[in-house]
C-alpha cells in the first residue's frame, strides 16, 4: 500500500508564494510519473502539474508560470513551488498519479489565498 502524505499548506495574501512537499512511502523512484491535484469548495479535482521521472514536467494553463514541480529521490518527495498566488488558487492539494489510484488519496494541504 502507498501512503502520499501532503503538507505546507496555509494561509497567504495574493500574490504570496508556499511550497507544498509531498512525502511517499516506499521509494519514489517506482513511479515514473507523478502529479499535483487540487479540489476547490464545489469543483471537481484537477490535476495541475506533473512530472516524469526524466525531468518532464506539465502544467494546466492556469498555473503555468507560476507553480513549479519537483520531485527529490533522495528524499522520497515531491515539491509544488507556487509563487503569485492568487484566490482562485485556494484548494486542497492533494498529490497522486496522473491517472489516480483511489486508495492512495492522502488528507491534502490545504491552501487558502486571502487578504
């Protein structure tokens, strides 16, 4: 069984930055690729970034630019670096594959961009 545990959410004025990490179980190097999701209040959960083992990365158009994706093999974790934020970023970010496995959703972090 995998456990993905996400942190580094919080509370942050437009244009503020956070970096979410999210912590594997297991070594990170048996997943080629990964991805960052997010949930806001009444929407569906989207997939915002990804990155592939090789270094690959993609980005929705709305975060393109700002949201970086990282991963550390080292480390077993991956990284969401969000500069600008804005308050349509608010959600609770969650990490998993590209195409999610059910049982793997950890609680998320949440991330609320306000005044």
């Amino acid at each position: 069984q995998v456990q993905f545990v996400e942190s580094g959410g919080g509370l942050v004025q437009p244009g503020g930055s956070l970096r979410l990490s999210c912590t594997i179980s297991g070594s990170i190097s048996r997943f080629y690729e990964l991805g960052w999701y997010r949930q806001a209040p009444g929407n569906q959960r989207e997939l915002v970034a990804r990155c592939r083992s090789d270094g690959t990365t993609v980005y929705v158009d709305s975060v393109k630019g700002r949201f970086t994706i990282s991963r550390d093999s080292a480390k077993n974790t991956m990284y969401l670096q969000m500069n600008s934020l804005q308050p349509e970023d608010t959600a609770v970010y969650y990490c998993n594959l590209p195409a999610p496995v059910r049982s793997w959703w950890g609680q998320g972090t949440q991330v609320t961009v306000s005044l």
